[in-house]
C-alpha cells in the first residue's frame, strides 16, 4: 500500500487493473488522515521492506508523513510483550491474558491533532540493504526446502498446525543453545559479533524472564529450569502471535500440498508476521491477496480471533466504502478544525 502511494505521488506504475483504484485511495487516505480519524502506522517491516526499495529515503519521507507521524513497535518488540504477559500468568499460576489495546504498541501518541508542520531527516540506511536482502534469501530458501518436505509427505493442515505448535519450546531451547554458544566462542575478526548477540530475541527473552522470577524470589540457580519449564508450556500456543503464524503456515503447507507452487515467495514470511504480530491490535490490514484469502478458510476464519479487517487488491471496492464510512463519520466540530488548519473541504 505505501509503495503504491508512493506511485501514485510520483506518477509511478500502478497495480495493473487497479489504476482508478490507487488514485481514489490515495486522496481518501490523505483526506482521513487531515480529518483525524485514522493513521497509517509503520514498523520495522516497513523500514526493511523500504530500505531495499528503490527510492528508499522518499518512500520513508512519504509514509512518515502521509501516514500520520504514529509508528508502532517493532515486531519483535510486540511479540516479546505478549509472551511476557503469558509468562506471568504460568509463574503466577492465573489464566493467560493479554492486553490488545493499540497503545500498548503504539511509539507514538494519537487522537491529538497532527502538527502542521513535518520535520524529517533524510537518513540513508543503504549501507543495511545488502544484509536484509541476504538474509531475506536464507530465510525464503529455507521456506523453499520446508515446501519440498510439505510437498513430499503430502501433510495435511491438522499435521502441520501440530508441528508448529509442537516446536515451540524445542524451538527457544535450540535458539537459546546457539546465543549460547555465539557468546561463549566469538567471532574474534568481528569485533561486533558480542553486541549483535546480546540483541539475539532470545536473550531479551531470557533476560526479561529472569527478572520476572528474580521479582517472584526465585533463586537464580532454579530460574532456568521454570524457563526451560515454562517455554514447553502448552498454552504458549494460545499466544496471538504464535496461534496466528501457526494457522497461516498451516494453511500454506495445505496449499502446497495440493501442488501451489508460487505461494511461497520472498514475501510470505514478513507478511505472515505483519498480520500475526499487527492484526490483533489494528482496526484495518492491507495485505496481498493470498494472505487475505488463506484468512477466509477454514478453519482459519472461524478460529482465529484479530481485531483488524483484511482488506486486499481483491476487495478493492469494500476498502474504499469503508473509507467513505470513516469520512463520512467524521463529527462536524473536527471537520471544521481540519477545514481552517489542512484547508479539507
């Protein structure tokens, strides 16, 4: 979406057979934002996605700006909030919950009115493009070789929703082994590799968890035996972020099972965390089509609980009405504020 504003502000190629539609969206979009009833939040996908665009430093000036100034915690971050509010639950011996409220990730403060005025910095991060795009290649022909094995044994969505929920604690435990081993025999001609370790997920988990149990006055001797304890927990699967990336890829390997070949893109994987990580505390995604429609089946759309609605280049005409109904709700007093400070008719 923010890659087609773009083209639509410079007169760029539009999604063929959705020209009308790009321009439209583009001026309701705007128009909402100045009348302060939505925004248009970033994160670190976005900032990756974009740092590997072809005009990375406009396209980030753009949805900082178009967008309303409000970004929102990076991925990891949110994903890190949620199983720590688990973990209280299982060490506390209460019922999981977790708070979905969108200011609980929110970096930025909204529903005040936006400044007249933006002030950016034109930061080149260039100089990062050539790791994401190879790590963004390790992580696709890892995918690639898991849809051969998904291909190969004909798995149904029942066997891969069980590995994936099944692979949980052994997951964290292998990733805690290898951050292990990172700092106990480093790298001696990388003098960064010890500061890039202690950024590693799974340490900010570990050491987020042991100050939970610090706090709870467990000896520090038997905090990594509840750790170990607690990442085989079984209702860790209930967490939204792992129940929603768990049914995504479910329905992926059903998909490719039946011999989808092209569902396994570059893309997949940042688009299935933006939707597991985002989805649950947006009112509204944007999202390609084969996401949106892997979030129509079953059981998927029956089992899965997210705030936002799904929208895509497939229900062009659903977004635009939904738009409208925002515009439209807008109460007379805003309306007027917004027509004296942005000039909106």
């Amino acid at each position: 979406m923010f890659s087609m504003i773009y083209n639509v502000k410079n007169d760029g190629n539009l999604p063929k057979g959705h020209e009308g539609f790009a321009k439209e969206v583009y001026a309701l979009l705007r128009r909402c934002v100045h009348l302060q009833q939505v925004f248009l939040p970033h994160s670190d996908i976005h900032h990756d996605e974009t740092t590997v665009f072809h005009s990375p430093i406009d396209l980030r000036g753009l949805y900082e700006f178009f967008g309303g100034e409000v970004s929102l915690m990076d991925s990891r971050d949110v994903e890190l909030l949620q199983d720590i509010q688990f973990a209280k639950a299982y060490f506390d011996g209460a019922e999981p919950a977790v708070s979905l409220s969108l200011d609980e990730i929110a970096d930025s403060r909204r529903n005040e009115w936006l400044p007249d005025m933006h002030v950016g910095v034109r930061a080149d991060y260039s100089q990062f493009a050539d790791h994401i795009r190879t790590v963004r290649g390790e992580v696709h022909n890892a995918m690639k070789q898991l849809a051969d094995t998904w291909l190969e044994k004909r798995v149904t969505f029942a066997d891969v929703l069980e590995s994936e929920f099944s692979a949980i604690g052994p997951t964290k435990k292998q990733a805690f082994a290898n951050w292990f081993e990172e700092v106990s025999n480093p790298d001696p001609n990388d003098p960064l590799a010890l500061l890039e370790s202690s950024g590693r997920p799974i340490y900010r988990e570990y050491r987020e968890l042991c100050r939970l149990l610090e706090d709870r006055g467990v000896d520090e001797g038997q905090q990594p035996i509840k750790i170990m304890e607690f990442w085989h927990w079984d209702q860790l699967q209930k967490i939204p972020h792992q129940k929603i990336s768990s049914y995504l890829f479910a329905a992926v390997a059903r998909r490719v099972a039946m011999g989808e070949k092209r569902i396994v893109d570059r893309g997949l994987v940042n688009d299935v965390r933006t939707i597991s990580t985002y989805a649950p505390y947006l009112d509204a995604l944007f999202v390609d089509k084969r996401c949106a429609a892997l979030l129509k089946e079953e059981p998927l759309e029956a089992e899965l609980e997210y705030k936002a609605r799904i929208f895509s280049l497939s229900d062009t005409d659903e977004f635009l009405e939904y738009l409208r109904e925002i515009d439209g709700n807008t109460p007379d007093g805003v309306r007027e504020y917004a027509a004296m400070i942005y000039g909106i008719d």
